[in-house]
C-alpha cells in the first residue's frame, strides 16, 4: 500500500472553487490509477473522478466539464480542481490509488479524505 494525504477541503458558496491534492508517500509512477470518491452522510460512495494517465480520464456525469484531474508523478501528487461548485458537491472527497499486485489482484490504498462543503 502506499499512504495517501489530502488536502484543500473547505467552504465554500455555491459557484465557487476548490483544488484539493492527494500526496502519496512514495513514487507513483507505478500506480496504475489514481482518482477521488466521495460520499456524503446517508448516501452511496461515489466515483468522482478517475486518472491513469494526462488523457486518460474518466468523471461522473454529475461533475464532468466543471470538475477537472490531473496528476504530477514528478511530485507524487494527484489534484482534483473543482469550479461551478453546487451543494450537491457536499461531501467528504477520499483519493485512492490502485496498483495491480497480479492481472486480477488490485490493490487500493485510500486516503483519511478532506471534507468539501457547499453552500446553498
């Protein structure tokens, strides 16, 4: 596994912006995928945002075209800008990376998360 630290959460009003990063404790050019989850009280853990590589990318439809990822092997760092927040955005974001141990044996670390809360 490798240790995984976020940050930037915060308040913010609803149209606003937040850039929240996930440090990991160790080189991560050999994590297959990095991204974000989130999950609000009472609500399903979601997939937000999903990285492999600069293009290689995948969103939710609820944030695709305000929500954008990116991730930095040189500083072993993962962001997740976000504009046009709404308050449905509330919710604690959690980064995770997935290295493969063998073809059909991933291995997911997961960060503490770093609460983003929206207000209406």
């Amino acid at each position: 596994q490798v240790q995984l630290v976020e940050s930037g959460g915060g308040l913010v009003q609803a149209g606003g912006s937040l850039r929240l990063s996930c440090a990991a404790s160790r080189t991560t050019f050999s994590i297959r995928a990095m991204g974000w989850f989130r999950q609000a009280p009472g609500k399903q853990r979601e997939l937000v945002a999903s990285i492999i590589s600069g293009t290689n990318t995948n969103y939710a439809d609820n944030v695709k075209g305000r929500f954008a990822i990116s991730r930095d092997d040189a500083k072993n760092t993962v962001h997740l800008q976000m504009s046009g927040l709404k308050p449905e955005d509330t919710a604690v974001y959690l980064c995770y990376a997935e290295e493969m141990k063998g073809p059909y044996d991933p291995w997911y670390s997961w960060g503490q998360g770093t609460q983003v809360t929206v207000a209406s």
